[in-house]
C-alpha cells in the first residue's frame, strides 16, 4: 500500500508511463517485466469487438399476417432453445352451442396420435431428439400448444405443431382414455385440501351466470360419454381456423418462423375438412352477478399428522373491466395493493407481508386462515375478488371483514402504500418475463386479442402513471355492481346475498344487524 501510494505521489501514472508498465522491474528469477501496456493496442493482436446494443428494433415483437389470416409472431431472446406454439381464440367460453367440456377434453387429447405421428410415444421421441418437451393448456378464452426445444429443430417443431392441431386422429381408444381422465380430474378436484380452482369456477359462474366465461371449464361428468369425435369435430370445423390462430415464438429469427408457417400451416386440409363456419359464438360477456352455494362437509378433507381444520371458503367478486380498457392498469396495482395470501405464509421481502389483507385482516384476526385477493381479466369484461377462509362458525365475522375491505378500497391510498404496490407489480412483471416460457405466451395472447405487444418498458411506465385518484375512480365504478359470491363448505352462519350487497352498498360495509332470540 505504501509503495502504490509513494508511486501516486511520484506521478509514477504520468504520462510518460502510459504505454509501459513497471519498466526497469524485474522478476525474483533475475528476468525484466515486459513493458505491456494496458491502454495502447498490444502488437499482433486483432481488435477486440465489444457487444453493443443493436437497436430496438431487435427487441421488439414482430408480427406477419399469411395469406389466410394466421397471424406470426415473434420475440428475439438469446440462448440455444427456443419456445414456439400456436395459440388459439377458442375455449370453454364458446361452448355455448355445444356439450360443456369440449376444450377439456382437447386439452387431454393433445399430442396424441396425429395422421404423421402413429403415437404419443412417437411425438414425444421426435422431439427428444431436439432436447423438446410439450404441453397444452386450455382456459376460458385460449387454448395453447407449446414447445420448448433446440431453436436448430425449428423446422420439425412447427410440422408438429401443425399436425397436432389440425390432423389429430381421435382414435376411439384416446377418447374413452380421456373420459377416464377427466373423470379421475373430477374426482381429485373435489377431495384436494386447497378449493382454490372449484371457487374460481363457482365465482365465474355466478358473476356470468350461463354465459361466456361463465361456463363451466371442466367437463361435467355426465358429459363424458357424449363427447365423441363427431361433436370435437363439429367444435373444431368452427373455431380452428387460421383467421382464430397465433403462431408465436421466442429465441428464433422471424423469418425462419414465416417461412416454417407458410410451409406448413398454409394451404393445409384439416382433417375435419375446411367447410365453411357457421356456429362461432360472438357473444360478449353479460355480467349478471349472484351466488354459487355448495354445502360441503370439510372436515376429512385433509386428515393425517397434520390435519387441516373445517374451514368455510368464501369469495366475493365484482366486475372490474377488460385488458383491452385502459383502467385494467389502476385495477391491477389495485390488485397488488389489495395482496394477501395464507396465514402460515412465510414472510420476507416481495411476500406481501405490507398488502391490505395481511395489514388489516390476517394480522388482526388470528382466526383467519386466508385472504387473497385475484383479477381475472378478459377481452370483453374483468372480475376482482377476494377469497377468504375460517372456522365455519366465523362465516358472518369474516364476509363482514371483507365486505369492509372493498368498502376501504374507495377510501384515502397512502403514497407510501401505493408507491410499494406499483413497485412490486413492476418487479413481478419483469421477473415473470425473464422466463422464455412466459413471454412466449405473453407474445401469443397479446397478439391474439389485439395483433400488437406492448412491451414491458411501455407498460412498467402505465404503472407509473398510475394516481391515488385512479384508484379511488375505479372502485367508486366497482362498487355499483351487483356483487358475485361463492362459498363452500359449512353454510349455516353465512349471510343472505341480499345482506352482502346492502353491505357492499353501505359507508361502512358492515352487514345489517340481525336480532335472535336463541341462537
């Protein structure tokens, strides 16, 4: 140290020395240092070429339109694999005309046998060679075909990929298959510990009673031995059309992603032939509001060392709005702000530990054992709610407490509260999107429902942009629905739906007093 200081004091960085490091030093062996400079070009060596940013225009989402309306789409990433599929404008929500479960069903039956694929074991070990996995999803509004696998077998994805979706066999034995495995679904579904996805469906059924989202997701078990390939056919004749596709891509070139589209998604016969559609369903989503009940016993639901205790489950929603409205921005930093989650949750930075449900609700009432709040957003409407869970004789107290919270929504927001729940959602936001997978279907959605992407810079500064008083707007609008409830389990305590809405209407958002004279 004190040598490095006398050779600052000396100047010995001057500028005679730039070009000639520690001259006239030598090595304990008894050779010079070589005068190497660190600034000046080293002789013989050829110029180092440094990594710069290309322009915008290589992060940007690129979109092409073929000649039969299929839309492509594609985001540059860096990295050996790449993640492509189709994305379709087809769902639960256009089964209106036709047996509930029909995108259940082909949800199930996806990557099985195909007229070039005998098999599913065959799929699978073509794309093994590619170092691939698949895997198909099917929501409310879309359903998804996907791939992950070595960017270089490009070529052989998209074929699959093409032949999956409009080529499928059907066999007779992948059907009654299926039928088992829905079945085995069903029955999983009603005895699992977390009620999480039969609550969402009970809450869209009473937001949207018998319309649209409102339909039922899952395959209702007397429907499935009416489900055969004629009527999958009939479903797909009217909503498998390329007009209704996206084929999206991340971590590949775009126009080697055009080329494999028009090579195999142009001009194909579909298997159930290509007459011309007439039963699609336009409907837009009728908000209608009401309740979903289901007694339950919940008491063997969860038995062992641990048991989990009774509990009632109770959601309250209200109509938010689409992701296409501008207020679906101030709905979802609503969201966050709103947070919460179990009581058992494990704290710590990002947790939500200082959301409203945790703040007001979880940390107040030791008796609670949930509050969570979610935002279902579509193209043409939006659903906010919030699920709660207690003993079954706390049902009144807990819909009383959460009713209050909606209530508080429209109140005073802190900076500090707000700033944080902007924050967080920006964080979540730009962690979600490092993960290929996730833009890939951030890609594909976005551009289904409106043939562009915003990016993530765009949207983290609509965040920004975000007031106190946007917030403040947009729940005074909520608050003037009719309100969606579902609930599950031991009902003996819980309110009258007329008494949650007068609540929902109220200053203060308690329930009406009720007097007994036993109890």
């Amino acid at each position: 140290m004190a040598v490095a200081m006398a050779w600052l004091r000396r100047g010995a960085w001057g500028p005679a020395r730039r070009c000639g490091l520690a001259a006239g030093r030598s090595y304990s062996g008894g050779g010079a240092y070589p005068s190497v400079s660190l600034t000046c070009p080293l002789p013989g060596v050829p110029k180092a070429v440094f990594a710069a940013a290309e322009g915008r225009e290589r992060f940007e989402t690129r979109v092409t339109v073929l000649e039969n309306g299929l839309r492509v789409a594609s985001q540059n990433k860096f990295g050996q694999f790449c993640t492509v599929g189709l994305l379709i404008n087809s769902g639960s929500r256009h089964e209106a005309k036709y047996l509930s479960g029909i995108s259940h069903f082909l949800e199930k039956l996806a990557f099985s046998s195909t007229a070039q694929f005998g098999s599913k074991d065959e799929i699978l070990l073509t794309l093994e060679k590619h170092g691939g996995i698949c895997d198909c999803q099917a929501s409310r509004d879309t359903i998804m075909y996907a791939v992950s696998a070595d960017a270089k077998g490009l070529d052989t994805v998209v074929n699959l990929l093409a032949d999956v979706a409009l080529q499928p066999r059907l066999s007779d034995e992948e059907i009654e298959m299926t039928r088992t495995a829905i079945r085995f679904e069903l029955e999983d579904l009603n005895m699992r510990p977390d009620p999480e996805p039969l609550l969402t469906e009970m809450i869209h059924a009473a937001a949207y009673r018998d319309n649209t989202v409102g339909l039922n997701r899952f395959c209702p078990v007397e429907n499935t031995d009416k489900i055969d390939r004629e009527v999958l056919h009939s479903y797909l004749r009217n909503y498998y059309t390329p007009e209704r596709m996206v084929l999206a891509g991340v971590g590949i070139e775009h126009e080697q992603l055009v080329e494999c589209a028009k090579k195999y998604l142009l001009g194909v016969e579909p298997v159930w032939g290509s007459g011309q559609t007439k039963d699609v369903d336009r409907s837009v989503a009728q908000y209608t509001g009401g309740i979903v009940k289901v007694e339950k016993d919940m008491s063997d639901v969860s038995l062992g060392p641990t048991p989990i205790p009774e509990l009632t489950h109770i959601m309250i929603g209200l109509e938010s709005c689409s992701f296409l409205e501008e207020d679906f921005i101030p709905f979802a930093v609503l969201n966050m702000m709103m947070g919460g989650g179990g009581s058992f949750s494990a704290g710590g930075p990002g947790k939500g530990m200082f959301t409203r449900l945790y703040l007001n609700v979880l940390n107040r009432h030791h008796w609670m054992y949930n509050a969570t709040s979610y935002h279902h957003s579509y193209e043409d409407t939006g659903l906010l709610c919030i699920h709660a869970s207690a003993d079954p004789k706390q049902v009144r107290e807990m819909v009383e407490i959460i009713t209050r919270e909606f209530i508080l929504m429209a109140g005073a927001v802190g900076e500090v509260e707000l700033e944080r729940a902007k924050t967080q959602l920006k964080s979540m936001l730009m962690m979600n999107l490092e993960s290929r997978p996730v833009i890939f279907e951030d890609v594909g959605r976005q551009v289904l429902a409106t043939n562009t992407r915003k990016l993530p810079h765009e949207l983290c500064a609509l965040i920004s942009q975000v007031k106190s008083t946007d917030i403040k707007r947009v729940v005074t609008k909520m608050l003037h629905k009719k309100p969606a409830v579902a609930a599950l389990g031991d009902l003996t305590d819980l309110p009258t739906y007329e008494h949650i809405q007068a609540a929902l209407s109220s200053k203060d958002g308690r329930l009406p007093r009720m007097y007994r004279l036993f109890r």
